[in-house]
C-alpha cells in the first residue's frame, strides 16, 4: 500500500513541477518579448535624437561617418538589452521538469522486500 501512495505522490509532484516549470517559461517568454520592444523604443529614441543633432548642426545624415557613429550608437544600445536576453534564453534552457522512473522505483522496492 505504501509503494502506491508513494507513487501517487511522485506523479502529482510531476505534474505540480510540470505546471510551475510551463509558468516560468511563459513569464521568461514575456520578459523576453518586452525587453525585446523595450530595447527597439530605445534604439529608435536615440537614433532619432542624434540624427535631429546632425539636422540642427547641418549635417547629411546619408555619409559614411554618421552612419559608422549611429551603428555604434545603436550597438551600444542595444547591448544590455542582448546580454539580459541571453541570459534569460538560458534560464528557459534550464528550466525543466524530470519525471521519475516509476518502473525502476518499484524494483528497487521489490529488491529490498526480497533481498
């Protein structure tokens, strides 16, 4: 009776972890997707306030050298923003659910009672 209570209890564990581990997927997801639009406002803020201080300085926004400065603008600006999602894409990597081998469980139970 004890061997059937306990493996009751480990398949309601798994499925309690199962539910907990598809909750902070979908909140790592939804961090994820609003980093991802709060980092594209950003960019398009800053791109925009410099290439208002090239206009206001009469400067052509089309050359070589202002289009180097507004990449590593928008590279420096998106950084913190790139390195915050890899770091979540790895905690969903990570989170998962193990479900016990019931089968392997019970023989081992079955060694003890016969050995």
């Amino acid at each position: 009776m004890g061997q059937i209570v306990s493996d009751v209890s480990n398949i309601l564990e798994y499925q309690n972890d199962k539910k907990n581990a598809a909750k902070t997927k979908k909140q790592i997801l939804a961090d994820i997707a609003k980093d991802d639009q709060e980092k594209q406002n950003l960019v398009n803020k800053v791109l925009a306030k410099q290439r208002a201080k090239y206009g206001a300085s009469g400067m052509a926004t089309k050359g070589q050298t202002e289009d180097a400065v507004l990449a590593r603008m928008k590279q420096e600006t998106e950084q913190p923003y790139d390195s915050k999602k890899a770091a979540n894409i790895k905690k969903l990597k990570n989170t998962k659910t193990t479900k016990k081998n019931l089968l392997l469980t019970m023989l081992a139970r079955l060694d003890k009672l016969v050995g």
